[in-house]
C-alpha cells in the first residue's frame, strides 16, 4: 500500500486527530490517483477523506492490546536506521 500512510495504533501519546486525517488523505489520493482533484471532484473528495478518518478513529478507539505502547521517538529511530540501510 502506501508508505506514507504509518501505523497509528497503539502509541504513547496516540495517533492526533490530525494524524489520522492525513493518513486517510493519503489514502484517497492512492485510491483516487491524484493528489489534487478537479473542483468538480473536490466535494466528493473531501467527503472521502472526512468519513475514512471518522472510520479510522472509530477502529483506533475500539482495538485493544496487551502489549504496552510503542514510544514515537524510538520507532522513528528505527525507521531512519531502515531508511539508512535501505538507500545507502
């Protein structure tokens, strides 16, 4: 899928409301092909990306997990040694 989109889930603090509705902006425009639409699309655009971050909160708030939360910085850590590794 696309790797802009991150994982939200279970972290310490959780994933903002804003992180969410980038995450499903990121979405819609894979699904949809484009990063800007047309202004007859913007609409249908918009509403798009309204109801899947109102999906995506609603799951984020009803998981559950035994494991103790991930710390941001240190998963960022990790993803820059991969990124390090991946395009050295």
């Amino acid at each position: 899928m696309c790797r802009n989109i991150k994982p939200l889930f279970n972290f310490d603090p959780p994933a903002t409301d804003q992180e969410i509705r980038d995450a499903a902006l990121q979405f819609v425009r894979k699904l949809s092909g484009t990063t800007k639409p047309s202004k007859r699309n913007e609409a249908a655009f918009e509403h798009a990306i309204d109801s899947i971050t109102a999906c995506a909160r609603e799951l984020l708030d009803s998981l559950e997990t035994s494991h103790p939360p991930h710390n941001r910085e240190e998963e960022a850590a990790k993803a820059r040694v991969r990124n390090l590794t991946r395009f050295a």
